[in-house]
C-alpha cells in the first residue's frame, strides 16, 4: 500500500469533536492503531485545514504546503491511488 511505501507517506488521523477516550476507543475498535493519531479538541489542525466535518483527507505536502482535500471515505486501494496520484508516486 502507498501509505507504507518507503515510507514517503505518513498518515495521521487527526480526533475532534470527542474526547481523547473516545478517540482511543475508536482506534482500538477499528484496528487503526499502526497510524499516528492525534487529538484537536480545539479544533486547530481541524481549522488549519479548512476540515470541518469527517471524514476529510487533507494532502499535505513535506513544505506543509496543503496539496489537495477530499471529502467523504477513502478505502484501502481508493486511498491508494488518491495518495499516487497527488504525490506523483509510481503505483
């Protein structure tokens, strides 16, 4: 998967709207825990990114530069192929 590859990608989940308890429950129910997750209770990172409902996919480049946004679920090989072709990775 394109998210592990060589390690070029990092996904981190970013929580708001619910507690740290909860976000960890959510991890530890969905089996998320091999990606980084962090809690915006504020909803600063949420508001940084012009996120402001979930699911969202902010595309941050290595310059923090904001690539591309997506709205709504991105599954495995979906999720894949969003972060080949924003990053301009070989499949």
């Amino acid at each position: 998967m394109a998210r592990q590859r060589d390690g070029q990608v990092n996904v981190v989940g970013v929580a708001s709207r619910d507690s740290v308890a909860a976000m960890a429950d959510f991890v530890e129910r969905h089996d998320l825990g091999h990606v980084a997750h962090a809690a915006d209770e504020d909803r600063t990172v949420w508001s940084h990114f012009g996120v402001s409902y979930q699911p969202a996919w902010v595309f941050v480049g290595p310059d923090g530069t904001v690539l591309d946004r997506e709205f709504g679920p991105l599954y495995d090989d979906a999720l894949d192929e969003r972060i080949t072709e924003v990053f301009g990775l070989d499949g």
